[in-house]
C-alpha cells in the first residue's frame, strides 16, 4: 500500500489503518498429489472448463489473461489471502501493515495457512511507502492481483507493463470479501474454486452465527471514532467490508445511517459530533480503540447521550490487533476470528433492553 493511500486511509480510520478448493498445478510441494485416477480425471476436467483468453472487466477497463497463470502476485490488502486459501502460494506479496504483532510482515492466519501450504520463506513485498515495482517485478509474475487496493490509474498502468492486472471493480477499498474471491480467482484461472470457495465461507459464516441467534435483526453500525478528537467521527458503509460483514452476520444497518449516505461508491462519511443523533437508532455500534475509549465516549456530552453509547453496547475493538485487522475480512480472517468476534457482539447485545 503506497504512501498517498496509507495516508488516506488512516484518515479515514482515525489513525487506524484498513484496515477449500485448490488447483492441482499450482498446490504447494507440501500438498498430496490425487490419491487415485478418478481425482486426477476430476482436476483434469474442472481444469479444462477455464477457457482462454479470460477477460476482466474493472474500473480501469479490462484485463487480457491470455493463458494460466503459474506465478500470481498479489498486492495491497488481502488479496494474497484469497489466493492462499486456494493453495496457491504467490510468487510475492505486500506485507500487512496493521495488526501484526512481530516483525513477519504477515497476520496470523497468513502465516498459518503458509505453514499448511508448506512455505516458510515466502517473498513479501516493503510496499507500505509505495509500491515497489521493482520487487514485483523481479517475482516475475504472470498475473497481478489487487481486486481489494486503492491503486491509482498511474499504477495501475505501471503494474501493468509488468504484468495483467486484476484491479477493483469499482472504487479504491470497497470490494466485498466474496468480489475480493470472484475476480481474484478468476485471474488465476481458478473462478470454479472460488465460487466453491465463497460458498464454504458462507456456510462456515451462516453456521456460527446461527449459535448467536440475539443478532438477528439488530440494528449495528460500525465507526471509527477516537478518543483524540471526539468533535467528529466517521461512519462505514455497509458497502465497506467491514459494513457488510455485520449484515451477514444478520444485524442491519438503521436507515437513519444509510439515509445520509449520498455516494453508493464511499466506503466512510464523515459526520460531525453535532449530528451523533443519527447513530440514535443503532442497537450496537462497533469501533476501534482501547480500554480507555468506551469511557471516554461516555463522558462526552454529545456522545455520550447516543442510546448505544450510554448503556455500554459498543464492541470496542482493540487497535492495531489481528482482530482489527480481520473488520476487513477474507476467507482465511474469517475463520481465524469469527468466533471472537461473534462473542463480542453477543455481549454488547446482552445490554440492549
């Protein structure tokens, strides 16, 4: 993530930042071989249904993949997750620059999943003051993931002589976990997978929340708001991962939110502390923070009168954590963290009478 959009981006966050199946010839040498013909047969086949060239529609126009890909590099957030949990192990990736807790450059599930796949030296990508084409380059890749990543027309054009780009669909960070699969998958030759993909995370996300059936129908909204400056806070869309992720879970955005949200394309607003009275109708909200933040909330005059706020239903969620860095999710943060977060919302419920 270059430094225009990281500084972007931790604007946006209060100074937090954004933050199955598997193809038979691109597994990790620590992955089996079919076991017998008939599977081998069923690679065979599944491999055959991806006709070339595939072509691949995004806001910057579209992208020619002439023939499978056999190195895929990834950049930005998350897109190296999505091709992990389809056992594919890039030639190079950007390292995670929020919620890591040592010095990897890789967030938890990242590393587990690497360790599964049988890698403990993959090639990670500096990038967090700009892009470092020159690293990308050398990985020598067939194919450039970035379907979630804010990359610029200018970047794009120079990943572009590198390599096929799969840029997002419509606007910088608001790609859903499942587009993140859908077109990160498609430019490795792998769109069948990825639908089976998208449809075990489903399951996997459906089956535990039916263990929490308290938020069903809540009304939630997830934002950033900091104790540093309490006169304004922003709110993410329900088309922001984060947002989206809630509605699955079975909670609602209230309209008194999504009322104020002109642009379909943002993935934040900002909205003054004057009109907290917006977040009125929100059961639940969910921000960033420490053990000091929710208090602070409290004690705020303005804020500390939003219902939610008042009687203590707030997920604060612990900066610069793995579970912070999950609130944009992928398959692999997903699993590693649904559970915790699942708890968390469950005990703001508990408060709402």
């Amino acid at each position: 993530m270059n430094a225009k959009l990281l500084a972007s981006l931790l604007m946006a966050m209060l100074m937090i930042a954004l933050v199955g199946c598997s193809n038979s010839d691109q597994q990790s040498n620590a992955k089996s071989e079919p076991s017998s013909t008939e599977e081998t047969e069923k690679a065979e086949n599944e491999e055959a249904t991806t006709e070339y060239p595939i072509v691949i529609k995004h806001a910057f126009g579209e992208t020619t993949i002439e023939e499978k890909p056999e190195n895929v590099a990834t950049i930005a957030w998350s897109n190296h997750d999505v091709a992990l949990a389809l056992g594919v192990v890039p030639v190079g990736f950007s390292a995670a620059n929020y919620g890591v807790q040592d010095d990897s450059g890789m967030l938890p599930w990242t590393a587990e999943k690497l360790k599964e796949l049988g890698e403990d030296s993959p090639n990670i990508y500096q990038d967090t003051d700009g892009l470092d084409f020159e690293a990308i380059a050398d990985s020598n890749p067939d194919v450039i993931l970035a379907a979630y990543s804010g990359i610029t027309q200018e970047e794009y054009d120079t990943l572009s002589e590198i390599a096929p780009v799969v840029a997002y669909q419509t606007s910088p960070w608001v790609a859903s976990w499942r587009e993140q699969v859908t077109y990160n998958s498609m430019g490795m030759g792998l769109e069948e997978e990825g639908k089976q993909l998208i449809a075990d995370t489903e399951k996997l996300i459906a089956d535990k929340a039916s263990e929490y059936p308290e938020l069903k129908g809540k009304k939630a909204t997830f934002v950033s708001i900091t104790a540093a400056d309490l006169s304004k806070f922003y709110v993410y869309t329900p088309g922001d991962p984060r947002g989206a992720f809630l509605s699955e879970l079975g909670m609602e955005y209230p309209e008194s939110v999504t009322s104020q949200i002109t642009d379909p394309n943002a993935f934040f607003i900002e909205v003054s502390a004057e009109n907290a009275d917006m977040l009125n109708d929100a059961e639940i909200l969910v921000s960033y923070g420490d053990e000091n933040t929710l208090a602070a909330l409290q004690a705020d005059p303005i804020l500390g009168k939003i219902p939610a706020i008042e009687r203590g239903s707030v997920v604060i969620i612990g900066d610069n954590t793995p579970l912070a860095a999950s609130g944009t999710p992928s398959p692999l943060s997903i699993e590693y963290s649904i559970d915790e977060y699942l708890t968390l919302l469950s005990e703001a419920v508990s408060k709402v009478k």
